[in-house]
C-alpha cells in the first residue's frame, strides 16, 4: 500500500505512486544483436532496492536482481520490428545492451501516469495529453526513415 509521504514510494524525491506505464514503440528492427529491450519477467511484482542516479535515474542494486535471478525470474528479450509496441509497468526492471551493429535501433517511448500521481514539491502544471491522428505515428515513422536514408523529408 503507498501513502503520500512527501516523497516517492521508494522514499525519495518524485511521485508519490508507482503508477506508470512504458510504452516502446519500435522505429527500426531491435534484436539482441542491435542491443534490444531486455525485462525481468514478472519483476514489477518485487520491491527491489535501488540506487539514485544522477538526472533522476534509478538502478536497481546488483545483489537485488541476483536474487531475482535466483529466485527464478528470466530475462527475456523483447524483439520488435517496426511499428510493433511493448506496454510495461515502470516497476518491471528492463535495460538494454550497446548497438553492436551498423544498424539503427531507433524507437519512440511513452510514459503514462495518472492525473492523481503529481510530482512532490511541484506545481500541478498537467492536464490531459491530446490525442493524436492514427497516421500520426506512421508519419514519424516515414521520416525517420526518410532522414536515415540520407534525404530531407
């Protein structure tokens, strides 16, 4: 159960719930060989310690996700071709790995959080987001590659 604190559900500085949904959405191809998404399967169930990074940033600890491991949570590689999107929670631990590749590994990510989530120690400043075109999404698809092919768009 988290109560607002003042600080997040961690304790820190931040919104006081873990109530944050990821979207990726693939650009270009992401294989494990151009360094795709990686998750720990079933870890956003967990209260994993983590380590504050600078801009925000936050890592789980190392023995932390060795227990995990142990305990039987798999890694497991999110490979996506253009267009395919993956949900998770901002609670699930995920990374991903340097482009070993001359291929780009380019995707368009989005936070979703909850209008009763406000930052502690801000100033209320969201509102609803606009919802975009259906198209809109292949739009910045075409350009991006457009602009990888090396012509102006």
């Amino acid at each position: 159960d988290y109560t607002n604190t003042g600080g997040d559900a961690y304790g820190g500085p931040g919104r006081p719930y873990p109530h944050l949904a990821i979207s990726l959405v693939a650009l270009d191809n992401c294989h494990r060989d151009n360094g795709a998404l990686q998750v720990l399967r079933g870890s956003h169930k967990e209260r994993v310690p983590f380590r504050a990074e600078q801009w925000g940033e936050r890592h789980a600890l190392p023995e932390a996700v060795d227990r995990l491991l142990a305990d039987g949570h798999e890694p497991v590689w999110v490979e996506l071709a253009p267009g395919d999107a993956v949900f998770f929670s901002c609670e699930t631990l995920h990374r991903s790995f340097p482009n070993g590749t001359d291929e780009s590994r380019w995707v368009f990510i989005c936070c979703y959080d909850t209008m009763h989530n406000v930052p502690n120690g801000s100033e209320d400043w969201r509102r609803p987001a606009p919802v975009w075109p259906d198209l809109r999404l292949g739009e910045l698809v075409a350009t991006h590659n457009t602009r990888l092919a090396g012509a102006a768009p």
